[in-house]
C-alpha cells in the first residue's frame, strides 16, 4: 500500500517562499505520476502541478507558472513544490497525490489513486 506524507507547509509573507516535500513509502512503478493539488475554504481542489515517472514532464496550472517548480528524487522517493512569490491567492491546504498511470486528464482529482493528509500554506502579511 502506498501512502505519502507531505511537508514544509507554513505561513508566509507575501513574496516569500515555501518549499513542500511529499514522502512516498510503498512501492511505486514505471508510469507513475506524482501532482500537487490545494483546496481553499469552500473552494473545490484544484490541480497545482504535475511530473511524470521520469521527471522529463512537468506540468502546472496557468496561474504558477514562472513561479512554482515541481521535481522528484526517485532514489529518496520523495517529490518538491519549491514555491516562489507567493500570493494570497495561493493559500490553501495543499495535498500530493499519485497515480498508478496517467494516460490524460490530470486535473481531475478523480484520477489519482494515493493522497496524503494535506499541509497547510497561508500567504498573509
């Protein structure tokens, strides 16, 4: 069973910068796929970022782009979000989560087999 931990959340100073980790413990394969999403009070979950098995694909929604940066380290099985100027608007419970394959629509939640707890990220002056 895999099951995944997430770190790093805080608060932050508009501007500032986080970086979130997400343990992977369990065995994963070839053809995984690793995202961030967040979910804001009465918001819906939303894709953040995503990264293929290799690393060689990543992907990000419109609104972080230039600004966040998603990899993974296969040898420690564990993914980042580095996080940079952050906004308000970028506050949120923000959860990593997995998927055996992925063969198209990774913005659906749906898709995703594993999830972690979720970590908190608040962008507040």
């Amino acid at each position: 069973q895999v099951q995944l931990v997430e770190f790093g959340g805080g608060l932050v100073r508009p501007g500032g910068s986080l970086r979130l980790s997400c343990e992977v413990s369990g065995r994963i394969f070839s053809g995984n796929f690793m995202a961030w999403f967040r979910q804001a009070p009465g918001k819906e979950r939303e894709f953040v970022s995503g990264i293929n098995w290799s690393g060689g694909h990543t992907f990000y929604r419109d609104s972080v782009k230039g600004r966040f940066s998603i990899s993974r380290d296969l040898a420690k099985n564990t993914e980042y979000l580095q996080m940079n100027s952050l906004k308000p608007e970028d506050t949120g419970v923000y959860f990593c989560a997995g998927a055996n394959n992925m063969f198209g629509d990774y913005y659906n939640p749906k898709n995703y087999d594993y999830w972690g707890q979720g970590t908190q990220v608040t962008v507040s002056s």
